[in-house]
C-alpha cells in the first residue's frame, strides 16, 4: 500500500535556492545551536535593521537575548512578535522559557499552553508543563503533559519536525519532509493523516478526503482522523457524508464540543436552520464567550428571517472579542442595519489598531464602508471600501488572465458543432433550473420569486457543478494549460449521463417532494457547456444587471469565500466583460436555451418578468410569486433582508453617489456601458 500515501495530494512545490536573508537566518541559528549567542545575537540584531518584521529573525533574536540572561529584552522582543505574527507557536514557547527563568510558574503555564495549543508537537514546551505541573502539586495536569511527551517520543522525528512546521504555516518544507518519510517507509498513519491536512490547508480537498478515507482503513479507532475527514466532508459540501462520520463519533463522545460543533454545521450545510440554532444555543451555554459560536448562530437565525436575534447575536460576538471584524460586517451586511454612533467608533477604534490582524482590519473596513454609506458620508465610506479591497487582494491569489484563458477555451471547444453531435447526451430529467451570472446581479429575487412557486424548491448555492469541474481538472492542475475543458471531448455519451445522474444523486438531500428545484451558484455561467451536457432538458436563467450597478455592488461586498475578483475595479470590470463574452458565445450556439432577465426589468415590470420566467420554466402562473417577499423560507444570500421586502428602486442608482470615484470603472468597462443589453 506504499502509493497510497505517496501519490495522493497534490505535489509540493519545488524547493528554491534560499535568498540571503534565508541564508543569514541560517548562520545564525547555526551560531545558536553552537552555543555562540553573542554572536548570533549581534547577526540578528543586524539583520533585524534589514528585515525588521521577519518572523524568523525576530524569533532567533529573542531565543538569544534568553540565553544570554537578558530576559526583560527577550520578552519584549517576543511582544514585538506576537504583535506580527500572533499565530507562530514557537514565540509562545520561547516566552514560556522567559518566564521559567522569571521563576514565574503561572505565566509561563499558561505561554507554554498557547504554544502547544497551536502546535501540538512541541516536545520542549510538553516537558516543562510537565514539570511545572507537578511543581505546583496538579498531577491531572501533569499526566495529560506526560502522555503528549510519551505520544510524542513514539512518533518517527520527521513526523514531529513536520507537524511542528505545518502547525506553524511552513506547508512546503512539511509537505517534503512528510513525503519522502512516506516514500522512504510505507504508510504511516499518523504521516498520512498530516499529509491529508496538508491537501486541506492547499485546497486540495479531493485528494485529502481519499488519503483520510485510506488512513481510517488501516486505524478505523483513529478518532483525530474521523474528525479530519468529516471535516474535509464538510469542506467539500458533502454534508450527509460528514454527518455520518460525526454520528459515530458523538456515540463515543457525546459530550465532545468539537464534534458537535461540527455537527450543528452539517445541519446549516444541509438547510435544517432551525436543527442548528439549539444546538448552537446549547453549546454556547458552555462557552457562553465564544464569539464565533455567537457568529454562527446569528447567522442562522438570519437565514430564517429572525432579523431581531440575528442582530442580538451578531453583538454578542461582537462583545466576546473586541475588534471580532467579520461580527461588524455581519451586521453590515444585513442590508438593512443601521449602525450606532458606539458601534462605528469601536470599529474605528478597532481598525487603527497596530496589533489588529488583518482579516479583521479589512472586514471592520467593509463594515464602516456600509455604515458611512447609510449616512450619506460618501466620501469616508468609499475610502474605507477602497482601503478594505486593498487590503483583501493583498491575501488573494486571484490571476484573471486564467478566467480569460478558460474562457477562450471554453469558446473555441463548446462549438455549435460540438454539441450537435452530443444532441440529448446526459440525464434527461427537467428538474434542476439554473439561475447564474455575476453576484450581486438580481439573482437572490429570481430565485425568491421561482421559489414562491408551489412546484419549485429553493435551496441554495449548490457546489456541485463545481466539484465535477474540480475533479475533470485533476490533480496537479496546470491553471495556465488547464485540462478542462478540453477533456469534455473526450468523454462519452455514459459520462454525461452519469454525471447528470449524479448532479440529481447528490443535491437530493436538499430537496422536497416539489418537481423542480433552484441552483443559483452565480460562477457556473462558466460551465454552461458541462451542464447542457449532463442536463440537457434544465432550465438555465442568467441574471444581469446594469454593470456600474453590478460592479460597484461588487466591490463593496465582502464575500465569506470565493468571488476573488471583486477586490479590485481594474478585476471586476474585466471579469464582467469576461461575463459578457462568455454569455454571448453560450447564446450564440445554444440559442433558446438560456433566459437573460435584466434585474432593472424586474423592478420596472415586476408582473410581467414574473410570467416571461416562469412561461420559459413551464410552470403556470402563481399569485405568490409576484408577492413573493410574504414567502418564508431559508435564504442564505447577501440580498436575504431585501427580498423579504417587497419591491424597491433605490438600490438602481445607489452607485451615483460614488460617481466621482469610478470614473477608472467606467473607463475600464468601456462598451460594457451599451452591450450589456445587446
């Protein structure tokens, strides 16, 4: 079973020739290790006026002011530390040392418990609660720190040095050593589980839940392991999956938080709301400060219209960690929320903060963008947004000349041609009506109004299409000579209709007894050829809106994942001409086949876009659908407020007042302004 391990995950990156400073970073913690500390100390130091927020330099600076007993400058190196890099465990580690020499028990207890919380494989810090713990006469304490030493001393070296550098970010050199264990050794259980969290942590997730599913063959007792697949379950959509595995593990630990915390999310995933929230709520009894238990059920209650107790919720989380960013921004993006004069000065406060991480920054940046908005201070909001796009694409990986190569390929292979000779390949079944486009386009009331419908299900933003995207991608893909699309033309009429059957298959577990059901995932305009191919008979509905509406609305949104070109006004207006000429070709060789329903349609004649939908899904008129904000039922979108209420035209021309800061909007989408409607 040795190629179990080996060839699944997607390979590391090739190492690279170190830089200088990764070599000087080597010298010295070659001096370190020497016992030469007034040397290294001297190089970190010099090298810290270089590259003074280097993790790495800081860390050897502090480790050897300790060993030349200058422990107040230790910590307060360590302080500077943390300050950048919050998550390194070694810092903590380091600080536990600082206050051991401090003869400062409790301090150092609870530095060296951050450390190990973070990462488990830290022998030294281990070892000293240990000893610490039997100082202070608590033998549970000591036990437990003795059992992780004793776990941790059967555990090959490589395992341990690898798991101590994922645990800290460094997935490339973990990933090289974890590998050639593998290769050199065979299957290891506790290497495949670290190589399978690996895959997770790059995104490859398929690759990740076989290498679990593989590890749980050889141990299936392995309760670490079962907890990690039914997350990448999770991770991968596969709700009713994952809600097995955490079954079997609640009949061994029912009490066990994590597990059902997990739980309570397979129930979101799958749409049962109203199962979530007790389960949130009971868990919340014991953690009565966790804020993102206080996040995950506000966002819940959101989800089924309790407007009232999602706003109370979101301000729980909001007070259980100060600065808590993405608490604000739920509040935001209600729609709906007005925020109070307390509220945007905490947030401000917040923002400016030196020490506030910037997932927060940038979240608390959208949060006061919409808040400043509702005041009418157009100015203050758009510099916000601006500073919080900025701040998010400098996190994104987002490349659009692979949307637009895709999109090439996508035009030159998907030909009327083409898909004559495939004429009623796939399933035959008509239940699935597709709405896509951009977000923020109009998609979330279309899909309100079918599914006011008495023979129409509402689900959700289904992953599926992208999931078989994913997989005819294959491993290792190569985004710039990709291997979809052009590997639909080699598959055969039983591969379409298998996948069709399973697209059905799978999303059935969102469904009612109803005939047709909704995905509205806005991405997979880009994959209408796929879904003519498996489904050929669905319905699909492309949602458009007026592109300095829909751009702008795009960029002040902050999505929760995904939608990574909405970060910067030079991205959103080439993906919407990418949008564009995508939807043209779709039009052109699969004519009739596709709806476009203009958002400003709907709101100027909302009776008559309602009958031109559903004539084109072949359903019958209904009442309800027109009244279709008086419908209760789960929504898990942005717009959720604003479809509960009827109609409205102030948010056509909302971005006029920002009008003097798009001119680069307008310029860059060019006759984007006219073709749109073409």
């Amino acid at each position: 079973m040795t190629s179990i391990a080996a060839d699944q995950v997607a390979a590391a990156p090739p190492d690279l020739a170190p830089s200088p400073i990764e070599a000087e970073v080597k010298r010295i913690r070659d001096l370190a290790n020497r016992r030469r500390h007034d040397e290294a100390l001297g190089a970190a130091e010099a090298l810290a006026v270089r590259v003074p927020e280097n993790r790495d330099v800081l860390y050897l600076k502090a480790l050897n002011q300790r060993h030349l007993g200058k422990i107040p400058e230790a910590l307060a190196t360590l302080e500077r530390l943390e300050q950048l890099h919050p998550g390194y465990s070694r810092l903590y580690q380091e600080r536990g040392h600082c206050h051991v020499a401090q003869r400062d028990a409790p301090r150092a207890i609870d530095a060296f418990l951050r450390g190990v919380n973070i990462n488990p494989a830290l022998p030294s810090s281990w070892s000293m609660l240990e000893g610490l713990y039997k100082m202070g006469g608590e033998q549970k304490n000591a036990a437990m720190a003795a059992q992780h030493v004793a776990t941790l001393r059967r555990l090959p070296p490589e395992v341990i040095t690898a798991t101590s550098l994922f645990s800290d970010g460094e997935l490339t050199p973990a990933e090289n050593i974890i590998r050639a264990y593998l290769l050199k050794h065979g299957n290891q259980v506790e290497a495949m589980r670290l190589l399978a969290k690996i895959g997770m942590a790059r995104g490859v997730l398929d690759d990740a839940e076989l290498l679990l599913e593989s590890v749980l063959v050889l141990a299936p007792d392995y309760r670490a392991a079962r907890h990690d697949y039914a997350l990448a379950l999770i991770e991968r959509h596969k709700y009713q999956a994952a809600r097995i595995e955490l079954e079997k593990l609640l009949t061994l630990e029912p009490g066990n938080a994590q597990f059902r915390t997990l739980y309570a999310a397979t129930c979101v995933g799958l749409g049962e709301h109203d199962k979530a929230i007790p389960l949130y709520r009971e868990l919340l009894k014991e953690t009565p400060r966790a804020p993102d238990l206080h996040l995950s059920v506000a966002h819940a209650l959101k989800t089924v219209g309790r407007r009232e107790e999602a706003i109370g919720a979101y301000r729980a989380a909001a007070a259980a960690r100060p600065g808590f960013g993405d608490a604000y921004w739920s509040l935001a993006n209600l729609k709906t929320y007005r925020f109070l004069d307390a509220e945007i000065a905490a947030m401000r406060a917040a923002e400016a903060a030196a020490e506030t991480p910037i997932v927060d920054r940038y979240h608390l940046c959208f949060a006061l963008g919409k808040a400043h908005e509702d005041r009418g201070e157009y100015a203050e909001s758009w510099s916000c947004y601006e500073r919080g796009n900025a701040l998010k694409r400098s996190e994104s990986r987002y490349r659009p000349e692979v949307i637009e190569n895709n999109t090439r390929k996508q035009i030159e292979i998907c030909s009327r041609e083409f898909f004559a000779a495939r004429t009623d390949w796939g399933a035959p079944d008509a239940d699935p009506i597709f709405i896509l486009g951009l977000p923020r386009a109009g998609s979330t009331l279309i899909d309100q109004i079918l599914a006011s419908h008495s023979r129409v299900e509402g689900t959700q933003e289904l992953s599926d299409i992208q999931r078989f995207v994913l997989d005819l991608q294959g491993r290792d893909p190569d985004l710039d000579n990709p291997r979809y699309p052009g590997v639909l033309g080699a598959m055969k009429r039983e591969d379409f209709r298998r996948l069709g059957e399973k697209y059905l298959a799978d999303t059935r577990v969102y469904r009612t007894d109803r005939p047709h059901f909704i995905d509205k995932m806005p991405n997979n305009f880009r994959h209408i050829g796929l879904i003519h191919l498996i489904l050929p008979n669905a319905r699909i509905i492309d949602a458009r809106r007026e592109p300095m509406a829909c751009c702008f609305s795009n960029f002040k949104q902050l999505f929760a994942n995904g939608q990574e070109f909405t970060y910067g006004i030079g991205d959103i207006a080439r993906y919407y001409r990418t949008y564009l000429e995508l939807m043209g070709h779709w039009n052109q060789v699969l004519p009739g086949r596709i709806l476009r329903v203009l958002h400003e349609d709907v709101v100027d004649d909302l009776e008559g876009s309602v009958r031109r939908i559903l004539e084109f899904c072949g359903l019958e008129f209904e009442p309800a659908c027109v009244e279709f904000h008086k419908t209760e039922r789960n929504i898990r979108t942005a717009s959720s407020e604003q479809v509960r209420r009827p109609i409205f035209r102030e948010g056509l021309d909302q971005w006029r007042h920002f009008e003097l800061w798009l001119a680069p909007l307008a310029e860059a989408l060019g006759d984007a302004l006219v073709s749109y409607r073409r």
